[in-house]
C-alpha cells in the first residue's frame, strides 16, 4: 500500500457512472454537472463522471467536469481496448485532475461466455490498456471485472502485472454482490500477501448490494488494508446498486475506535448531496434509510424519547447535523423578504445572482400565497423546479392548464404549451382520468410517439395544502427517461412532470 495515505480513507464517487446505470435513469449534461457541483462541496477525493466512449453526450459531459471541477480527481471509465482508451484520453487528458479507470473481466465464468477469450489474451489486453492509457495520464486505475468469482492466483499475477504497467490503484470489484464480509476481507488480504509489487498501488473495492452486504463488505475490506472505497450516494447502481457511500463514510467517522482511518468528507454536506441526487434521478430515499432516510433521527417510541430527551447520546450515535439531516424546520411564510428567501437558499448551499433572485422570489411568493409556511424541503423543490425550466429553456413549456374531472363527467384537459420557437399551442384531448387527459392532449401537440411507463406522486412536506412532486418515467426507443414537476395542485405537478421528461429526452436525444 501507499504508505502516505495508510490512514486516510480515499472516497471514489460513482454516482454519474454505475449510478447513471440504475434501470429508468438517464441524466443531462447540466444534471452531472449539477451533481459534480455538489460532491466537490462534499469533498469526495474522485468523481467517476461517466463512461467516455458511450456517447458523445457522455463525453462532453465528463470533459466539462474534468476542465472545470477543481478538487477531486475526475475520472473516466474505459473497456480495455484501444477505441475505448483514446476516448477517455482525448477526453480528460486536458483536465485539472484527471484519471482513467480501465477494466475487464477476470473471472472463467465471463472469460467463457462475455468474453470468448482465454485467460492469457485476457492479460495481454489489460497490461496494453494500462500502458496505453499510461503514455498520456499518469492517473491510471485497473479493475478486474467479477474479481470476487475469479481465480484468486490468476488475480494476483493480473494486479501485479498491471501495477508494472502504471496503474497506480487497483480496484477489486464484487461485481455480482456475491461476496460475503469475511471470504471479501479474505480476499484483500490475499491480495497483500500475494502480489509483490501492491505497495506502489492504492487498494480499492467496488462492491455491488446484490445480496444487501455492500456496505459490510466495503468496510470489511478497510479492516484488511483497503483504502480507497466506490461506491454512490443513496446507494445508486446496476442492479440492487453499489455500497452507499455516506453508510461507509459515516461508519468510518463514528468508530475511529475500530477501523482507525478518516475520510476528508464535509459529512455536514451528505444531506444535501442525497437530496439532491434523489431529486435529480427521481429514485424517492427509503424513509428508514440510514444516515439520510426522514425517520433516521426521529425517536418515535416514549421510553425512547424519554431517554434521549434526558441525555440525547442515549439513542443517538451520530448528532443529525453532522449529516445535514433537517427535520421539519418552519423557516419562511409569505411575509419573508427577498435578503430572508436570499439567506436561507445560501444556508441550504444555493448561491445565486440578483437576477435568479428576481425570478425564484416571484415563485417563492406564489407558492406562499397557496401554502403558510414554507420548509428547507419546499425552497428544494422549488430550486429543482427552477433548475428544470433553466434547463429546458427553448424546450416545450407549460403555460396555462384546465381540467375537468369528478365521478360525473369524462375527464378532459385544455393546455396551452409554449414551443421551442416561441409560439403557443393549445389542445383540448379527453382520458380515462385527469392525468390520462392532460397527456393525450399534450401528445397531440408534441407528437413524439412516446409511452408513459411510470408516475409517482409524493407530497414534499405533511399537511394538506403541501406541494405534490411527481415523477414521470418515459419509455422511448427502448431507453427511459425521467421527468419530474412540483406544484400545489398535483395535475399541473403531472403536467410539468410529463413535459420535463419530453423535454430531457430530447435534449439528451441531441447530445448523442
Ligand atoms: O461492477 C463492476 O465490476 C464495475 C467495474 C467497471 C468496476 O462497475
Ligand atoms: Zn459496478
């Protein structure tokens, strides 16, 4: 191991990369960006912003995070072939930090039926991948695909070959989530004993949640000399996801009694980057989730909160500010000026100019006409709705809606959309319901040939008169895209929803 960082805890964020590949995600340049911006707050040490060769849109939207996100290391994910190694060179070599991550598959059972090849071309073409990707970064991270189903000889003598070529991490992927915390933590230590060359390398692990053990075997692998951990905030990822981080990270900073290292992260900024995340994805956070669920720090039970209200250590082991959390902080009402809506956006990490100010105090105002008290969660949701329509600028627009529903009549919606060219246009379409209606009549208006796959509706704080956030999926072609849409009134919400995910479609449809 490198011995100058032995206690320090390396943070690797993939929540752009295997995040982006949960089923119904799909992100926009302007959302990674987003997402950079707020996992550079949070001080994590390397950001994987995507996959370089997958799109053009992939790769403009990695080369914009490497040349202009400072702090962390930016990475790019690379195949081990040369198509895909030039492409991640062209695009982060000119970056401030940058790093290539390449990988391929080690274990028989992929080499047999993915790869079709045999175990030595197998070497032959990661050991060309490190030194080609070696020639033009210095950066450069190998992972053998499936490393925990592999033969552990053969995974040896591939990390030691690949440490010659240049990698100087070395990432050992549960892919599957088949490992368990004792056979993972087995296996780091093996690779210690038996690969002569690993203290020029750091050790990384990316474990998979197949079987819900990410976590435990993330930190399992820290017990046995790891030090560099992936994973994604909210525990995103292929399939049942990837270790969350903020789980590791918290582990790791309530008991430096046990595993002894600490991380660089401002936790204080782990609620808002959750937050945010979920927000942007459109995946709602568990409420029992560790660390960042709305139940995380609420003590429910009278013997419970007796205790706690007596000496709060008694049932809580971390204080909730030290993850951001908030609970239901009343904050603004429709007498708050703008310096106060101003103060309390900065407090929750948004900064803003004089004229967005203009702008989202109008809808600050608007809002606080339908509702009295305006929460942190509503002035979120407020700030996503304002991202979204900055977003989608010269894209399809909401401007006026009208329903008719009731158990008397056929549900039927007349909107009015603002087109990219500026010009309006209205349409009055029927449905087995409101939000049946008021997509047909936006169909016939946008004529995209689209099918609607998903709708979810959840209201961003209690109360009655509290804002409806809905989350639209949209199947087009094949790939699903995602919008979302907050309002008072739960059909308008539906509305935007449905509009936004037209609306990021075909944005990331003209990025590629
Ligand atoms: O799960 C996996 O093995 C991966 C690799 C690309 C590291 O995502
Ligand atoms: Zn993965």
């Amino acid at each position: 191991m490198n011995t100058k960082n032995r206690d320090k805890l390396i943070v690797f964020d993939t929540t752009l990369r295997d995040g982006e590949q949960s089923a119904g995600a799909s992100l926009t340049s302007q959302d990674k960006f987003r997402i950079a911006g707020q996992l550079q707050k949070l001080n994590v040490d390397v950001i994987e912003a995507g996959f370089a060769a997958s799109s053009p849109g992939d790769f403009s939207a990695v080369r914009k995070i490497a040349l202009e996100i400072e702090g962390p290391t930016i990475c790019t994910l690379a195949r081990a072939v040369k198509s895909d190694i030039d492409a991640a060179i062209e695009c982060v070599k000119d970056g401030l930090k940058p790093r290539i991550h390449t990988f391929l598959s080690v274990s028989d059972i992929h080499l047999l039926h993915q790869m079709k090849k045999d175990r030595e071309s197998i070497m032959l073409m990661a050991v060309d991948a490190v030194k080609r990707a070696k020639e033009f970064v210095e950066d450069i991270e190998f992972s053998p695909m499936d490393a925990s189903r592999s033969d552990p000889e053969y995974l040896y003598i591939m990390l030691e070959k690949a440490i010659d070529a240049g990698a100087t991490t070395v990432n050992i992927p549960d892919t599957v989530g088949y490992s368990n915390p004792k056979e993972f933590g087995n296996l780091i230590s093996g690779v210690f004993k038996n690969v002569s060359n690993i203290n020029k390398a750091i050790v990384s692990v990316h474990c998979h949640n197949d079987l819900g053990m990410a976590v435990a075997n993330s930190l399992s692998s820290l017990e046995n000399g790891a030090r560099q951990i992936e994973g994604c905030v909210n525990g995103l990822g292929e399939r049942a996801g990837n270790a969350a981080l903020e789980e590791v990270i918290m582990a790791v900073k309530t008991r430096p009694d046990h595993y002894g290292i600490s991380s660089d992260i401002n936790t204080e900024e782990i609620g808002a980057t959750s937050r945010l995340i979920s927000n942007i994805f459109g995946f709602p956070i568990q409420y029992n989730k560790a660390i960042t669920g709305q139940n995380a720090f609420r003590h429910s039970s009278g013997i419970h909160q007796d205790a706690y209200l007596k000496e709060r250590t008694t049932f809580e082991i971390m204080h909730p500010d030290e993850v951001g959390w908030r609970g239901d902080a009343i904050v603004l009402t429709k007498v708050s000026g703008r310096a106060g809506l101003k103060s309390r956006l900065e407090y929750l990490g948004y900064k803003i100019d004089d004229e967005e100010l203009i702008e989202i105090f109008k809808n600050f105002k608007n809002l606080a006409d339908q509702k009295k008290e305006i929460t942190d969660q509503d002035l979120e949701a407020l700030m996503s709705e304002f991202h979204r329509e900055l977003d989608t600028t010269e894209r399809f627009k909401v401007v006026d809606l009208d329903v008719i529903c009731g158990n008397k009549q056929n549900p039927s919606s007349t909107i009015t959309l603002e087109l990219p060219n500026g010009k309006t246009k209205t349409s009055t379409k029927t449905g087995t319901g409101p939000v049946d209606a008021v997509c047909n009549s936006i169909d016939s208006i946008i004529n995209e040939n689209i099918t609607l796959t998903e709708f979810a509706v959840s209201s961003v704080t209690e109360g009655i008169d509290a804002l409806g956030e809905v989350t639209i999926r949209i199947e087009k072609e094949g790939t699903i895209y995602t919008g979302q849409g907050s309002d008072t009134d739960i059909i308008v919400a539906s509305a935007k929803a449905y509009v936004n995910a037209i609306n990021r479609y075909l944005i990331i449809q003209s990025s590629n």
